[in-house]
C-alpha cells in the first residue's frame, strides 16, 4: 500500500512522466543541454543502470541521438503466506535525444517468471488482463506483478530524470 501511494505522489509530481492506455511509460523533458551532452548523460544512465550496457543495448545511433536497449527489472511482490518473489520482468527502453530535450519510453513488458521457480509461472505480457500460464499464477498476483513492475517503471524514469538533469561540469582532475 505505501509503495502504491509513492507511485501515486511520483506520477502526480511528476507531470512529464505519463501512463498510456497500454502498459507503457513515457518521460519527456527539457533541459538546457546539447544533444551531444544528452546523448552522453543517456548512455551514462544505461551504464549505471544495468550490470552489463553492452549486453542491453541494441541499437546506438548517436548522429540520429537514438538509444534502443533491451533490459530486465526485477519487481518483488508479496505472494500468499506473506512470501516474498521476486520477479523477472524484461522490457524495451527506447531513448531520444535532441538540443534542448529528450524522451525516454518503456514499453513491451513481459513477465518472464519469477525467481527460484518453474517455467509454469510465466506470466506474459502485462498488457494482458489475465496471465499466461492460467493456474500457474493467480490473478491477486498478477496484479501485484503489474502494480510492482509500474512503480519499478516509475522509479527508472525518475532516476532518469536525475541523471538527464545534472548539470555536465568538466571534471579537471
């Protein structure tokens, strides 16, 4: 319930993070950079968020300021019995940048199990209102692998945010 209320105040304070009617997650922002510092900070971002960068991205395109990565979040939820899983969620972030502003989208989410457990707990898309493994999950808890995959979405794009925002000093050591 707290986490659900952060996602609440997150969203709310944050007015260019936006939730389309599918699950997708869009930032767009403008900040008094160049494309090239932009372009810069993005790839930074990547390479602070991922234990591997290379691994995750697919596509680099500087002259065209495009970042196509392929990443994996790892939401927790709270099954029955107050057991705790964790899940592997895997999903596309797609980074535009350009003078003055970029955009920054997650889409195409897909629960790919959940840690320590079968192939049969296979959720799928999350677009989906019913997950794919039918009794392998219960609904309960595939809605809280939705609800803990949007506030995993929410804090990615607001530790973006952050990052898309410092300031880029030249560092003279």
């Amino acid at each position: 319930m707290k986490n659900l209320l952060i996602l609440i105040l997150l969203l709310c304070s944050i007015k260019s993070i936006a939730q389309t009617d599918t699950f997708e997650f869009k930032l767009i922002d403008s900040v008094n950079a160049s494309k090239q510092d932009l372009y810069l900070k993005a790839r930074q971002f990547i390479s602070l968020q991922f234990k591997d960068s290379k691994e995750v991205i697919q596509m680099d395109d500087k002259d065209a300021g495009k970042i196509i990565c392929k990443g994996i979040m790892e939401p927790t939820i709270k099954a029955g019995l107050g057991i705790t899983v964790q899940s592997f969620v895997n999903f596309t972030i797609t980074i535009d940048v350009k003078d003055g502003k970029y955009r920054c989208i997650l889409n195409d989410f897909y629960h790919d199990g959940f840690v320590d457990h079968q192939s049969s707990t296979i959720g799928g898309n999350l677009n989906n209102d019913k997950p794919d493994c039918g009794w392998g999950m219960t609904n309960n808890n595939w809605r809280k692998v939705k609800e803990a995959t949007k506030i995993d979405a929410a804090d990615f794009l607001s530790d973006m945010k952050i990052e898309m925002s410092k300031s880029t000093k030249s560092d003279d050591f």
